[in-house]
C-alpha cells in the first residue's frame, strides 16, 4: 500500500519518534542530526518518495490518465532534481524510471511518457539520467528532460547495436574474483574461469545449504571486490537483506518473480550493448537460470557471465558437481579451459580432478595443488 504522510516530522514532533520513522522510510544516519536536520532530511527523504497526503502513485492511473500526465508539465510544477534509474516499460511503450528497480514500495519510480521513449530512443532496462518535475496537482513525479540514456548523450538509437547482433568471440581474458572463500578459490584456481562462461555449482541440499549460502554470497562479495563490470545477484529474501546491507542494492540484488528476473535479463542486455561486462550469481530456487546461462557470451567489447547455484544441474560451460558435502572431482571442470590457461595446463588439471575424486572443498584445493605441480 502507498505510504500516506505522517505526524511524525516536522515542528513539534517528537524527536525520538520522528527518528524512527526516518529510519523507517530510509533516511541514513537519523540519530547523528539535530532537531532541524532531520525535519530537513525527512522532508527530502518524503519528496523523494513522493509521500504526502494526498498520495498518489503511478500505479494508481489508467493508460489513458497516464497519457495526459506530459501536458502537466506545461502547466505549473517543480522541477526537483536530476535523477538515474532504470526504465521498466509499461506494454502501451510508456513506462516508468525505476530508481532502486526492486523496491517493494513504487512511490520512488517516476513516469515516462511514450513521447520521450520515442524521441530518445528508449529501451527496456536502459539506464537513464535526467531531470525530473514534480506536478503540484497531483504530486506525480514525471521525466521533464533526458541527459543520458546509457552514459551517452540523450539519443543513442541511431548507433545502437541489438543484443543478438552482438560480434561472439570464444571466450575472453580470465574472470577476476577476490576473496578467501574455498568456493572463490576453486572458481578462480581450479577453474579459470573465463568471462563470458557460464558455471553451475551444483547438488545443493539440505546437508550442504549453509555452505552453498555463505559460498554464494562469498562469490558475490569478491567479484564487487575485483570484477571490472555490474555484479547482478539473484538470492532468496534473507541473503539478499544481508547483501544489501553492505553493498548497493540499486538493480543489482533481487528477489522475487519472472517479471523482475525478465526485467534483470533486459538490463544485462543494455550493459552489454554499451560495451560494458557484467555477471550474475543466481542462488534462488525461484529463478529459472536456464534464459540467463543462455545470454552468457563473450563478445568482442564485452561479456556476460553466469554463475548458478542450484540442487539440479543445467548444461553450461563450467561445472563444481557436490555430492552432499563433497566435490566430486570426476565431474568438476572447464570446457574451454584451454582458451584460459593453455592446453598443457588444461589436461593437467583434468587429470588432478579425477586423481583426487571426492573431496571436501578445502581439500580438494589442496590435493589440487599438488597434483596438478606434479603433472
């Protein structure tokens, strides 16, 4: 439900009160202000979320009343700030500029008409930064004008280059991942994994969920660490919460249905058309990883690729197969290797994974080590 103004802020409201309620919508750090610094930053923090007493959100209005809401902008209103967020379309081609894309509450999303999509050359999950104008009839917050679609200069239609259309190489320079976890350490040391690959970790279950749990996580965190690109995350509702506490949550973590996962793909897409690399760790039993290993590719300015952890098993480039708490080595490799580390090294690393056979995964890192410097 919209969020309707409160009592809570603002001259002779109680501070401890109003202070929980910043932190309730947001607002960072409410205990560090004095009394006019938090009237001052809920203020803001409400605008920003368009919440005011007579509410009234995007998702409250027909495609018709929608389309009556670009001539507001002609009449009196307030221009309120310059803005970045995501466009998500609506089927009619207009849609909605999606600050944090998968915030439960919608009063942050501002409204695009189909006359701008058109102009600029909008697509689906493009990143868009612009000015935004507060209409004062009805609080609505609309795009009054676009600076950048993607990074560059408002239009960019004329030199786009569809996601499909993109130029495929085999595979690209070696994935960078950062951290101490044994499941990063097999990724980068066993593996080599390759940018553009797509891995499934897989045999997920109930003797080995917390380890899978903290592993997913663990390789999340190293590749914000070391990964030259956007790290996308799809975790269940408690991971994503422990994520997003120490990392930006805005578009990369989510949880939820197909039409935010479809939304994800749309976005993973603009990256790699704008030439820039992206991954995404995809540790949710709701998400059908199977369109998302499909996009992962390495292509000549850019790549995508996928990371799953998963109880089943899916056809992909790179596979770590768990039986309970074990590695089974046998089934543990890299079909393109060879592009990563040269052919020698290759075979003498499928040659340690089938020496070593089930292992726990600090030990098959060390028995690994020593198995593949003896070859």
């Amino acid at each position: 439900m919209p969020k309707v103004k409160t009592d809570k802020s603002g001259p002779g409201s109680n501070i401890r009160a109003e202070r929980a309620y910043a932190k309730s919508i947001g607002v960072k750090s409410p205990t560090r202000m004095n009394k006019e610094q938090l009237d001052e930053a809920v203020r803001r923090r409400e605008l920003e979320l368009g919440i005011t007493r007579e509410k009234h959100s995007i998702y409250d209005f027909t495609p018709d009343e929608r389309d009556t809401l670009e001539a507001g902008l002609r009449g009196k209103h307030r221009t309120y700030q310059m803005v970045s967020g995501y466009f998500c379309a609506f089927a009619e081609g207009d849609g909605v500029l999606r600050r944090d894309p998968f915030e439960i509450l919608p009063e942050a999303d501002i409204y695009v008409s189909r006359s701008l999509v058109d102009k600029c050359g909008i697509r689906n999950g493009d990143r868009i930064t612009g000015n935004v104008a507060v209409l004062f009839y009805n609080k609505v917050r609309v795009l009054k004008t676009v600076r950048y679609v993607d990074g560059d200069a408002m239009i960019r239609s004329a030199v786009r280059v569809d996601y499909p259309e993109l130029s495929v190489d085999k595979i690209s320079h070696k994935l960078d991942i950062h951290g101490n976890h044994s499941m990063v350490a097999i990724i980068d040391r066993v593996l080599n994994l390759g940018m553009g690959e797509s891995l499934v970790i897989s045999g997920r279950s109930e003797s080995n969920s917390g380890y899978f749990a903290k592993a997913a996580a663990a390789v999340f965190k190293g590749l914000c660490a070391g990964f030259d690109g956007i790290v996308y995350g799809i975790f269940d509702k408690e991971s994503k919460s422990a994520l997003a506490t120490a990392y930006n949550p805005e578009t990369t973590i989510i949880s939820g249905n197909e039409s935010m996962f479809a939304f994800m793909r749309e976005m993973i897409k603009r990256t790699a058309e704008r030439g820039e690399n992206s991954v995404v760790v995809i540790d949710s039993d709701e998400c059908d990883a199977r369109p998302f290993i499909a996009m992962a590719k390495a292509y000549r300015n850019a790549s995508v690729t996928v990371m799953v952890f998963t109880s089943g098993a899916y056809e992909t480039d790179a596979r770590i197969s768990f039986d309970g708490c074990m590695i089974n080595g046998e089934e543990t490799g890299n079909t393109l290797a060879s592009y990563m580390c040269g052919p020698d090294r290759a075979r003498s690393a499928y040659r340690a994974l089938a020496r070593i056979g089930k292992a726990t995964p600090d030990e098959l890192l060390g028995k690994f080590t020593e198995y593949v410097n003896e070859n």
